[in-house]
C-alpha cells in the first residue's frame, strides 16, 4: 500500500511542486485487507487528486492507513477550500460538484466520490467525510479484513 501510495504522488510530483505542498504519508508496511489492485488505486488516485487540486497552495496533505477495530483504515486529509456545509449531503451525488470546488477548478465530471464510494461499499466497506468550508477535508474509507 505504501509503495502504491508512493507512486500515484510521484505522477502528481509537478503539481505537488508547484503549488508547493507538504504530503505526509503514514502507512504501516502491513495492512491486512483484500481487494483488486486496479479499483483499490482507482480510489487513491480519486481521493488523492481532490486533496491536491482543492488543497491551497503550501497547504499539508495527510495521508494515513492504519489497522482500526478489525479493518484497515484509510484517511486523506487537505487543508483546502473545504466542502460549503450545504452541498455536504450532496458530495457522493452523481455529477454532483460544489460551487467553491468548479471555481477552483472549473473541469471536472462530478463522479469521482461517486465511483470511489461504490468500489468501496462494493467490498464490504464504507465510506465518509469531515469537512468545514475554507479550513479542509478529510475523506476517509474502511476496508473489511479478511
């Protein structure tokens, strides 16, 4: 998980760069869970690219899997634009995108939460978020151990 991790934010090294963020990763080298490489990546890169292109320049971009009451545990937090409280019901929503998230970056499908949800759910998990607009967000995601 790590070294997937590692790699999805080597291919966003340039924008990582350039709006000069600070990513902390902290993933044991074990967790036990399973699901197919491609969709658990599908998710990460979902998840990980919000947290960059919502995140405000130097902002920190937290990154944590962990082993929690008999599930792996993942979470990416930003220190960005935030989810305005009134569109929060409305995130997981097909084609769905806040007013603040299209101003910051005006191209996007509004189906990436909704995806990465339905991977996660698919396999027994679930999926969810903290988030206060203009302070950042957390997107957090539960794995069954099996």
């Amino acid at each position: 998980v790590r070294k997937l991790v590692g790699d999805i934010l080597k291919s966003y090294n340039g924008e990582i760069k350039d709006k000069k963020l600070k990513v902390e990763v902290e993933i044991p080298s074990r967790l036990n869970f399973q699901v197919q490489e491609y969709y658990f990546k599908e998710v990460l890169i979902n998840l990980i690219d919000n947290a960059i292109v919502y995140s405000n320049d130097g902002g920190v971009i937290k990154i944590i899997g962990e082993e929690r009451e008999g599930k792996s545990y993942f979470e990416i937090t930003d220190k960005g634009i935030g989810i305005p409280e009134k569109d929060q019901m409305h995130i997981f929503d097909k084609f769905f995108r806040a007013k603040n998230a299209i101003l910051k970056k005006n191209v996007g499908t509004g189906l990436g939460l909704l995806i990465s949800k339905t991977i996660i759910e698919g396999r027994g998990g679930e999926m969810g978020f903290h988030s206060t607009e203009k302070e950042g967000t957390t997107l957090y995601f539960t794995i069954p151990i099996y």
